[in-house]
C-alpha cells in the first residue's frame, strides 16, 4: 500500500470568493474568532501572512484537542490560493509531509466554494490518510461561513 496520497473536498459557502480568500490571506489572525473548531493562533517566527511564516494552531480534532505548526510556502492571489506546510504536533506523529492547499472559486452560477487539498506521506502503514482533517476542514469552513458578514 503506497504511503503517499492525496485527499480533496469542495465546500460551497454563501460569503464571495474574495471576502473568503482575505480572510486567508490577510485577516488570518482573526479566523479563530469565526472556527468554533480552532482554540488559539499564534505566530512563531515572522508575521501573519508572507511567506515563510510559521504559526502554531490549537484545534479540535476527532473530539480532542491537539496542535500543530503551519508554514506559509505560496500564495497566488490571482488564483486564490494559498498553499502550506503543517509539522510538528499532532500532524508529526503521523505524517512525514503534510502539503495543504486552500483554493477559493469562483462559480459560473454567481456563487462560491473552497476547495482543500491535503498532499500527504503517512509514517507507516498503520497510519490512516487524513480523513478526519478533511472533516475538520469542511466543519472549519461551515463555521467560518456562517460567521463572516455576507456583504
């Protein structure tokens, strides 16, 4: 069984695209303040927002409380995307790499969707793919849609 993969999942939301992305992308300090699932946000080494920064995140996950580091490796504002990098804590005990990808669409029909994509390498066998961070993504996105202002 290959130790690498990748998992996907699109959420429509009500909020633009671009209201959603700026969250993102340069509000990111205020996401716990709209995720009933993140606990806390803090920067570890540079700012919120350019490249190379790294943030450490609380959050819930399958029920219980863990944390991890996120590192910035590319935006492209063009395209609405934002791709990171999560080590240490709770993602080290289970993956050698852990590549996210956020992507806010635009739809023909006038509305929205976020797509995250999670580039992984399972540790071992015994390890599932990140099935429950694709819940929590999805959960994550709900939530902060629900709480962003829609104008």
């Amino acid at each position: 069984m290959a130790l690498t993969g990748k998992l996907s999942i699109e959420v429509g939301i009500q909020a633009s695209a671009a209201k959603f992305f700026k969250l993102f992308a340069t509000e990111l300090h205020d996401v716990q303040n709209h995720a009933d699932t993140v606990h806390e946000t803090m920067v570890h080494q540079g700012d919120w927002h350019s490249i190379g920064s790294v943030k450490q995140w609380t959050y819930t996950l399958d029920g219980k409380v863990v944390s991890c580091k996120e590192k910035v490796e590319s935006i492209d504002e063009e395209k609405k995307t934002i791709t990171y990098s999560l080590f240490d804590g709770d993602v080290a005990q289970k993956y050698k790499t852990f590549k996210l990808i956020f992507q806010v669409i635009d739809k023909n029909d006038g509305r929205a969707a976020v797509n995250w994509t999670i580039e992984y390498e399972r540790i071992n066998e015994d390890i599932q793919p990140p099935f429950s961070y694709i819940e929590y993504f999805y959960k994550s996105t709900t939530s902060i849609d629900g709480n962003l202002p829609k104008a």
